[in-house]
C-alpha cells in the first residue's frame, strides 16, 4: 500500500503540474471587452506574483495569489496549478470543491474526473479514485496503469491484470507491463488470460527469452511439463544463460525424477550462485539422490565454509559419510547438527539408526533416552525411543512410548505402525488389527501397513476375504515385493486355493530367498498339495535359514512327523524351480 501511495502521488503530480509552465499560460490577444482584457492583466500579474513567492518560499502568499489570478481568469491550466497547491497543502476539501463547482462526477469531463481522482488517491480514499476513473470514457494508457495499481492494493488480481492489459494495447512492447499482466493473471488462476498477454507480446515484441519462459511457466502451471519444458528450451537458445528458464528446466526434470538431466542444469546455476547458496544445496541433495557422495561432501564442504554454524548442512554430510559407511565422522556431524540445532529431530532418528544399524541397541537406546529428554513435546522422539525398544524385541517397553507418540501427534502413521506392530508381536491381535487401521485411515494405500493386517488376519484364519483385498491394495503398489506375494500366497492357502497360493509361493521366491517363513509357507502349501519329499526340503531350509525362529520347534515337528512315515523316502533337490 505504501508503494501504491509513492506511485499514486508521482501520478497527481504529473498529471497536475503537466501543463504547468515557469511563466504564465499563452494569454489570447486583447478582445473588445476592455474588462475583459484588464482582469486577464490582473490574474497574469498576481500568477507573476505567485511565482516570485515561490521563489521566495513564500507558500502561503503564493496559495493567495495563484486564487485571485485563478478568480479573474479561471482558465484550465490555473485550475490544475491550484488544485495542485491544494493538494500539496493537504488542503483536499478546498481542491474538491474547485474541481466539482456544484455539478455530479459523473457530470465531469474526462479532464476534470482525471482531476479529482488524483485528488482522491492522495486522500487514501482509493475505491472511490477508481471509481472515477474507470467512468473517464477516453482513458489513456497512464489512466490504466493507475487503475491497475489501485487493484493490485485491492488484491483483485485478475482486475489488475485487465488494466494492464488495456495499457498493453497503447504500448503492446512494454515487456515488463507484459510480464506483470500476465503474471498477475497467473496468480488468479486465470492461465488461459496469462498466455494470451504473453504470446501477444510476443508477436509484437519478437523472439525473447523472458516471454518463452513466461509462456512456459504457465504451461507448467496447467500440468503440461513437455509443452512447459520445449518453451524453456527455446528460452535457452535465445539466451543460453537465462536462469530462470534453466532453473524451471530443471525443476520439471526433478518432478520426473530425472536426477542425472538435472545436475547439470544445477551446476550452471552454481557457476555465479547468487542465492545465497541455494542452489548448490540443491545440487548436494541432487548428487545424493544419484549416490554421488563424493560431490555430495565437496558441495556441503563448500557451504560450510561459508557458515560453519549451519546445522542441517552437518546433517547433509553426515548422510554422505554414513552412506559410504564412515560410521564414527557420521556420528560426529550429527552430533554437530544437534548440537547448533537441539531441535533438529531427523539428525537425532539418524544418530539411532546408525547405532541400530551397527546392532549397538544398549547405545540407540541412550540416544533415543537423550532425544525424548532433549524434545520432551516432539512426537518423533517418542516414536524412535518405541521403535528402538522393538528393535531391541522389548515390545511391552515399546507400547507407552509410541501411545506418547501418537497422543502428541495423531496424524504419525510411522508411530500407529510401530505400535500395530510391538502389539502383533506380543498376540494382541485386536490393538494390532486397530493401530493398522489407524495407518490406512490416515494413509489409505500404505502398502505395508495393508500387507501386515492381511497377513495378520490370513495367518490366525480371520476376515480372510477382507486379508485378501488388503493383499491385493499392498501388491498394486509393487507387484515385484517378495513379502506381498508370500502374504498373498497365505491367505489363498488359508481359501483352501492351492494352485493359486503355489503360484504366489513361486512368485515370492523369485524376490526373496533368504527368509526362512517364505520356505516355511512354502513347504505347508507343498504338503496340502501331497507332496510331501518337496514339503520336507521346504521345512529343512526354512529351519537352516532361521533356526531361532518364533516357529523353529513347529517346524521341527513337521519335519519329524514326515520322517516317521513309514512310507518317506527323503530324496535331494527335491524343493520346486524357481
């Protein structure tokens, strides 16, 4: 609003002083009224006399006789120089009534509305400036302009934008009124206007960089990327170093998930960064999404010797180093992170997942008791003290603190997944069965959590149709999941349909041959089908894989009570191709 005011007084004081000249107006040759002339010659010396008071900084005295010369000649010109004294006096009520003189605004001519609505804009009172204004019938494109910035002060973007428009057909080349048009029309969801300002420009203005990149951004905001991505392209060959068309070429190949067509596009904007940085964080997280942990320390390293106070630069790095496995310098920059940043939540999950990673669970489990005292209101921090106590298989301990996780924020689906679970390891299906829910309320398609309340249910014989349908909504978001396809192979053993739970089993074999309950489901299935040699190799590599297993002794005496057919003839190779 302040902007508009500066603006709005250059506007009054142009369009006020325009015809103003150092001397007095062009007086016409003396007419046959002797009166007449003689009150011209007395309003063209008291004019003289107004501007030897101005020169003398007088103002007071020169209000007074630019009025008397105004009385005995009111001529247009004198009407504009004292309404513009009036409003530089602030004296508004007096340049009202010098421009109105009884009649209707909507009376005025269009000279006298442009009048008064100067005067009006300098008073604040800008609907009712616009208002006059829009009612001149022959508005010039500075008439415009104004009208535009008193809507953009309205926030009537879409309005604004009109105005600028009606401007833009007195002056089609001015590109930066161009660009403010159709931008402002872009913001008001108004795309099909914006492009239409843009490619008119265009035609006027010729091939220009800013123009295809404007009608590209628009593109982009429609949803169309490869029409977005060729005007960006046409951009660049005008101008090679345009940033913003090689910034928004780059933005479209990161929402496509194109890392490597990104980078470079990155590293020319990191050749004169002057975003303070931003764009060379970029470019660390880009070479981390490729696995470039080199580049990704060298950029960080660049950072931070500019702001070695940055903690979520530490974290950056400590992601590097843990990938490459430089476990201790890892721990040390997450450690930095918390320590310039105490709040820095991800740098205290990822300083216990490193010691739970290293199955240093006595050391995750100080951690997570140093970040719940650290972040007592942080709802992270309770889930990762609950998710180490069930990496540490201390379900019952898990429970209240992951219940704190939840009741500090009810939309932590990670917190209500690891609660289904501490709860399904210790056979309290029904608080398991409704944690799950939780998850698939919040997150309707969680492939994990609908692939563990199936398999729960599929596996105790439970609500094996709905197990079914939440398989199916598990394995429509990855088809090629091992674990899915062994869950969907139980609960089609548990319909009884053998074939299609065998075909299943051979499916999760393709993509998962190290789990000792996949060979385990594999030899149940084996055996209901009668083949009983297949099923005892299934059962003896299940309990190989897994000889501590919750289900070892079960298996052990499957096993025992196939060899003790009197019939059995164990045999080698006997488990089925993959």
């Amino acid at each position: 609003m302040v902007i508009l005011k500066i603006v709005c007084v250059c506007f009054v004081v142009y369009s006020l002083s325009g015809c103003a000249a150092a001397t007095f107006p062009h007086i016409a040759p003396p007419q046959k009224d002797r009166r007449h002339a003689a009150a011209k010659d007395r309003a063209e010396n008291y004019f003289i006399m107004a501007r030897q008071y101005d020169l003398a900084g007088l103002p007071k005295q020169a209000l007074s006789s630019y009025e008397n010369a105004y009385s005995l000649d009111p001529s247009s010109t004198l009407k504009q120089i004292l309404v513009e004294r009036y409003v530089i006096g602030s004296l508004y009520t007096k340049a009202v009534l010098l421009v109105k003189q009884n009649r209707r605004e909507q009376a005025l001519p269009d000279s006298d509305k442009i009048l008064l609505s100067g005067i009006y804009l300098r008073m604040g009172q800008y609907g009712h400036a616009s208002d006059i204004l829009f009612s001149v019938e022959k508005k010039k494109k500075e008439d415009w302009f104004t009208l535009g910035l008193i809507q953009e002060s309205f926030g009537d973007l879409a309005k604004a934008a009109s105005c600028y428009a009606e401007y833009l057909k007195s002056d089609p080349t001015s590109l930066p009124l161009t660009l403010k048009a159709g931008y402002l029309y872009a913001k008001a969801g108004r795309y099909a206007a914006a492009e239409s300002v843009f490619v008119a420009a265009a035609k006027a203005i010729g091939q220009n960089a800013q123009l295809f990149n404007a009608i590209g951004e628009i593109k982009m905001a429609k949803g169309d990327t490869t029409l977005a991505l060729d005007f960006f392209k046409m951009a660049l060959v005008i101008d090679s170093t345009f940033k913003d068309a090689i910034y928004n070429t780059a933005q479209i190949q990161i929402q496509k998930g194109h890392f490597n067509e990104a980078i470079p596009l990155y590293e020319r904007l990191c050749e004169n960064d002057s975003s303070g940085g931003v764009f060379t964080r970029t470019l660390a997280l880009l070479y981390f999404y490729v696995q470039n942990y080199e580049k990704v320390k060298t950029a960080v390293k660049s950072l931070l010797s500019n702001n070695v106070e940055d903690g979520e630069l530490h974290y950056y790095l400590g992601l590097a180093y843990e990938s490459q496995d430089s476990i201790d310098v890892a721990r040390m920059e997450f450690e930095k992170c918390i320590v310039i940043k105490p709040a820095f939540s991800d740098a205290w999950v990822q300083l216990c997942y490193l010691d739970l990673r290293n199955k240093q669970f006595d050391e995750a489990l100080r951690t997570a008791e140093r970040f719940t005292t650290a972040l007592s209101q942080d709802h992270a921090a309770w889930r990762t003290r609950g998710y180490v106590y069930n990496a540490r298989k201390e379900f019952s301990a898990a429970i209240p603190h992951l219940k704190k996780a939840v009741e500090l924020d009810g939309h932590d689906v990670f917190a209500f997944f690891e609660l289904g679970s501490a709860y399904e390891r210790l056979h309290d299906i029904d608080h398991a069965a409704e944690a799950f829910k939780k998850v698939l309320v919040l997150r309707p398609r969680d492939a994990s959590a609908a692939n563990y309340l199936g398999y729960m249910w599929a596996d105790r014989g439970e609500k094996l149709d709905s197990a079914k349908k939440l398989i199916e909504t598990a394995l429509a978001s990855d088809s090629q999941n091992g674990a899915y396809l062994d869950s969907y192979a139980w609960v089609l053993f548990k319909l009884n349909d053998l074939n299609a739970a065998y075909t299943a089993i051979q499916k999760a074999l393709i993509y998962i041959q190290d789990d000792g309950v996949v060979y385990s489901h594999l030899g149940d299935i084996l055996m209901k089908k009668g083949e009983i040699s297949q099923a005892y190799s299934a059962y003896k590599k299940s309990l190989t894989m897994d000889p501590e297993s919750d289900d070892a002794e079960t298996i052990k005496k499957k096993i025992k009570e196939i060899e003790s057919n009197p019939n059995f003839l164990p045999q080698e190779h006997t488990l089925p191709r993959k």
